[in-house]
C-alpha cells in the first residue's frame, strides 16, 4: 500500500526522510528499554523531532508523521497504511526500529500543497 | 499552517469531541470491524486480509463521498498478551481545512486503531 517516489523532480524524496526518521529515533530511545513511564514522552519527542526537521526542509508538503511503540512480549502487531491520494507528488516512508525492549514503527506521509 | 500534536494515549482511551458528521463516519469505522473482524481470534495468517479489507472499506467510503480531499488511513492491530503499547500523531497541516479521526476497537483478543486524516486539495 506504500508507494516510494525515489529521484523524480517535484515528488517526495523518501530516502532522505527515512535519514531524518531513523536519526530521530536513535537519539530518543536508542540505548533505552521500554518503560510504561517514559513512552509517551518519547513518542512525543519522535514525531516532534521528526516534523521539525521534516519543515526545516523548506519544501511545499503538508506532513502527518504517526510512531508506534510496542514492548516486545511476543505479541503479534500489524500495521498497514492506504492512501488516496496524487501519486506523482505525494509520497511516504515507513521505518521500522528496534532494540532489545521495544519495537517502533514511524510512518511520514508528505502531501503536496502546489 | 499551525502545527497540530495529537497524543493518542492507548490505555486512557482518549474521547475524540464529536461533531454530526463526525459521529456518522466514526460509527461506520466501528461497523467496519465488527463485519470484518467480529468475535474473531487474532490469527497472524488472517490479519493482513483484516487490515486490508477495514482499510479498503474505509477509503471507499470516503473517495465516494467526492468532495475536493486527500486521504490517508492507518490500522493498528495487536494481538492482546499484556504487552504496552504507545501511538502518537503529529501533522503540520492547515488546522481550519484538515482533519483527523482515529477510532479504537476492541475484542476478546486484540486491540485495533484506525486513524484516518482528511487534507484539503
């Protein structure tokens, strides 16, 4: 359901995001285990960090970044995304992270304004 | 364009406020699982069809209503073994044309949560 829109003049640059994305991920929660305490603070912090830098970029996108933290227990989790919307201008990157504790889904959909 | 955080804290079950449309759209999500998905065990080989036909449900509806919007739908499911499990949003958009809706369903054996954002073309 996710369509990648890599080197195309005017459509999303999903390499780079997946940069930004997987940057703000490493500097929030890397190294940590999961704790029912701080997750809403890094969940916060991820998709924060992540639109900040996302707008930093200077390019004519609406953003929706969505994060997903789920303690690793051994239970099942499925995500999945559908979009209607330009294919030749809009575009999203998923990146899944994890460590020992937790498992993180971040999700950046870029929605072209011109 | 205003920067809009919505914070989704899973085990509060945040209450979106609900305006008349708002509520229609909402009930037919929930009517979405329950056809969908019902009393069903979560079952690993059986959830990918399940987020697929909720997802495809959904954006039907939406795309048919024809009115001058993008559209993005998103469904979590996870199986219920006690682990936690934390969802935030964030969208920099125009706060007075866009939208979001998310909606969370449950049964015996999993949790799902369907979000859905409206963006004016």
């Amino acid at each position: 359901m996710d369509e990648f829109h890599n080197g195309n003049e005017g459509s999303f640059n999903s390499e780079e995001a997946d940069n930004i994305v997987k940057e703000c991920i490493e500097s929030t929660v890397g190294g940590y285990d999961y704790s029912q305490s701080q997750v809403n603070k890094w969940t916060a912090s991820i998709v924060e960090r992540c639109l900040t830098q996302l707008v930093k970029l200077g390019k004519p996108y609406k953003y929706i970044v969505t994060c997903t933290v789920m303690q690793k227990t051994g239970a099942g989790l499925h995500t999945a995304n559908s979009c209607y919307w330009d294919t030749a201008v809009d575009g999203s990157c998923t990146v899944r992270w994890e460590n020992r504790t937790m498992n993180c889904v971040v999700s950046v959909f870029a929605v072209s304004i011109a | 364009m205003k920067v809009t955080i919505v914070i989704i804290l899973f085990h509060l079950c945040v209450v979106l406020p609900l305006k008349e449309k708002k509520k229609h759209i909402r009930s037919f999500y929930f009517e979405c699982f329950k056809t969908t998905i019902g009393e069903s065990s979560y079952q690993h080989s059986r959830v990918n069809q399940w987020t697929t036909i909720v997802i495809e449900q959904c954006l039907g509806q939406l795309s048919s209503l024809r009115q001058p919007f993008k559209y993005i739908a998103s469904c979590v499911i996870m199986e219920k073994t006690g682990a936690g499990l934390q969802a935030a949003n964030s969208c920099f958009w125009d706060n007075s044309t866009d939208e979001t809706c998310t909606v969370h369903w449950e049964n015996s054996s999993m949790h799902c949560i369907l979000t859905v954002c409206s963006m004016a073309i």
